[in-house]
C-alpha cells in the first residue's frame, strides 16, 4: 500500500506539524486534509486527527478504499494507559483511581487523565505532594473542559535523573522518545529540546537497550505504530514513562525526514 498522511492541513493548533509537512514534501510523500482527496488503496496516517471522531474516520477511510495504519481498536489500546500499564510491570508505575485512593500509601503522586496531563498547571494540576493533596489535585483535573472526561490516572511520582526546570517549577527529566512501526525503529530521540536542557547521554547504555527491548516486545501487540518515552532513573536504569498512538504524538527532538522515509520505506 502506499502511505498518505491525513493531517489538520492548519499548524495553527499544532505549530510542530510544520516539521512534519517539510518532511512530507522533501520525500514526495502524498498528503493533504481533506478526506476525499485520499487515493483509493491508500494506508492511512491520520496524523493528529484520531480525536475526537477516530471512529468515524475510520469508517471514512474505509469505504474510501483505504485503511488507517491503527485501526480505532488500537488507537484505544494505547490511548488508555490502563490497557497496558499491566503489560509493563517492572519497567512503569502501576496507575490507580480514585477509588483507591483510600488504600495508596503515604508518598508523592502524578495525576493524569487516561491520555492527556495539565503538566502546565504543575502544583495545581497534576504532582500531589503528599496522600492529602490528592482529592484536590483530582478536583482540579476532572474540572478540566478537555482532560477532565478522562478516566482520571493516579501514578506514583518518579524521582527521575532531573536535567532541568521548567519555568512552572516542574522537573525536567532526562527522557527519550522512539517511534515504531510493527516492532521497528524509525527515529529514536531526546524528548526535550536539547538547545534548552542539553543532551545528557545515558549513564548506562546498556540499561536502557535492554528496557527499549523489553518495552518493545511487551507491547508490540497493541498497535502497529506506536511511540515509547523512556526515562532515566538517577541510578542509570530506565523506565517507560508512557505509550501513544504514534499518529498523535509530536515529534520532540526526533527527526522528521527519518520518521516519514524509514516508514515509507518499510511500508512499500
């Protein structure tokens, strides 16, 4: 099949799909924002398109000839971090509701909805210091317009090797995002800006193959083209952070021209 990428045509809501159509262009890579312009045959890169009607836009695709490189079944896979968090025991935090709230031991937590965190409003929003904070942590995210129809996430906080602060007083850790498709490779790189926070190379290289690796068969069943970050832990080992439906994941430090020819390469 040959690949399409179906985007929001605009990068007025998301500025970092500039990158991306460069890339497009550079390599001849079809593309464009309206459904019917999509050939017959066609697999399918909704990129920042599956919310809020991926259901839809499936059926689209579909009865155009075509089909999405996840299906909606898996866009929900990952898109709920509760569908694999189990798959990933030893390498991510476990997440709990707010139900069970109650049980949790004393100690700092990270609140977040199933896909999506307000990591802008930090101490508001999304760290609770202690047990106590928690309802009124979670109080604020299920206010949320856009956050708040989650199902809400509650995750122990991570003490991960810090490289920086944001100007919120968030911690910066030293994260890693990589893109695959069917279990392969196609860029792997910082997560933050390394023109901002620098480019920490790992402390133990080995460590965090090894967690790439085993990430990587844990959850190669859940969609064809998802997205890993890893984070490092201040004794060298590394963890998984989080999964996405690739589609909807911005491209961080990773190299457009690599994401879009190494997929186009692997799908002819």
């Amino acid at each position: 099949m040959a690949l399409y990428v179906f985007h929001p045509g605009s990068t007025s809501a998301y500025p970092e799909l500039q990158a991306d159509l460069d890339a497009l262009d550079e390599l001849s890579i079809p593309h464009g924002s309206l459904l019917p312009e999509i050939p017959a045959g066609s697999l399918v890169v909704p990129r920042f398109r599956m919310i809020p009607f991926g259901r839809e836009l499936e059926d689209e695709v579909t009865l155009l000839g075509s089909r999405l490189i996840n299906s909606y079944r898996e866009h929900r896979n990952i898109a709920n971090l509760y569908n694999w968090v189990h798959l990933l025991v030893g390498l991510t935090p476990p997440a709990y509701g707010l139900e069970d709230i109650p049980r949790l031991p004393e100690g700092e937590y990270f609140l977040k909805g199933e896909t999506n965190s307000k990591k802008s409003d930090w101490f508001g929003s999304a760290y609770a210091p202690n047990k106590a904070s928690l309802l009124k942590i979670a109080h604020s995210v299920l206010s949320d317009q856009y956050v708040g129809s989650q199902q809400l996430a509650i995750r122990p906080f991570q003490k991960y090797r810090e490289i920086g602060k944001a100007v919120n007083g968030r911690p910066i850790f030293h994260e890693r995002r990589a893109f695959y498709y069917r279990g392969e490779l196609l860029t792997e790189a910082h997560y933050w800006n390394v023109d901002d926070f620098g480019a920490p190379e790992p402390l133990n290289p080995p460590s965090y193959a090894r967690t790439q690796e085993l990430a990587k068969l844990a959850v190669g069943e859940l969609a064809d083209f998802l997205v890993i970050d890893y984070a490092e832990y201040e004794d060298g080992s590394w963890g998984v952070v989080e999964l996405n439906d690739a589609s909807m994941a911005g491209l961080s430090a990773n190299s457009a021209l690599d994401l879009w020819g190494r997929l186009r390469n692997i799908v002819r």
